[in-house]
C-alpha cells in the first residue's frame, strides 16, 4: 500500500504538536479526510490527547477510558465467538461490560462537552 508511508509521516508530525496536549480547536478541512468520529468532533475539544496510532489508513486519537470499554467489548466478543467463556460466566462478563460503559457514560455527561455547566 503505497499511501502507509505518508501515514506513517502524519503519524509522527501529529505526535510532536498534539500528544500531551489538549485539542483547543479542531477544523477539517475536507470532510473526505474523516472516516469516522466518534466522539463527535465538538466533544474532542478541550481534550487532552493521550495516545495517537495507526489503524490501516486511519489515524486514531485515543481517549483512554473509551478507548478501554472497546477494547474490552472486543475481547468479551473475541472469547464468546471461540466458546472460550461458559453459559454461567457469559452473563457476569456482559455485566462488567456494561457497567464499564456505562462508567463512561456517566464521566462524559460531567464534562463541559456532555452538557455539564462548568
């Protein structure tokens, strides 16, 4: 894939101006440059940003409680698919699934970006 190094140059340039850092404006300048964003563009301002990488053709900001819930839903689905977890304990896994979103849910409604009045 030709198009990996100039990903790879983003990668590294993004890193010295914004890693550690919090996002005080964010402008797009083309709206074929994002794929997707999730949280909303207006929510990531104001953000400290705590981790950038690469995923394919996409650069990701990672937000480490977010983050952390995905990453956690996606090994609950990876053990359920290969019958790793029993009937018993799938219930418990979900659960703790659950209230790990729903933990951060409830941090994000307290931010300025989630509604709540500085």
């Amino acid at each position: 894939m030709p198009e990996l190094p100039d990903i790879t140059v983003y990668l590294e340039a993004l890193e010295e101006r914004i890693l550690d850092r919090k996002l005080e404006k964010l402008r797009l300048v083309s709206p074929f440059l994002l794929r997707t964003a999730v949280p909303p563009i207006r929510e990531v301002e104001g953000r400290k940003v705590v981790g950038l990488r690469r995923l394919g053709k996409r650069i990701v900001m990672a937000h480490p409680a977010y983050d952390q819930c995905i990453k956690a839903s996606h090994l609950f689905n990876l053990l359920d698919a290969r019958g790793v977890i029993s009937v018993t304990e799938r219930q418990a896994y979900i659960g703790r699934v659950r209230a790990l979103a729903k933990k951060c849910a409830d941090a994000f409604v307290q931010t300025e970006a989630g509604g709540h009045a500085a």
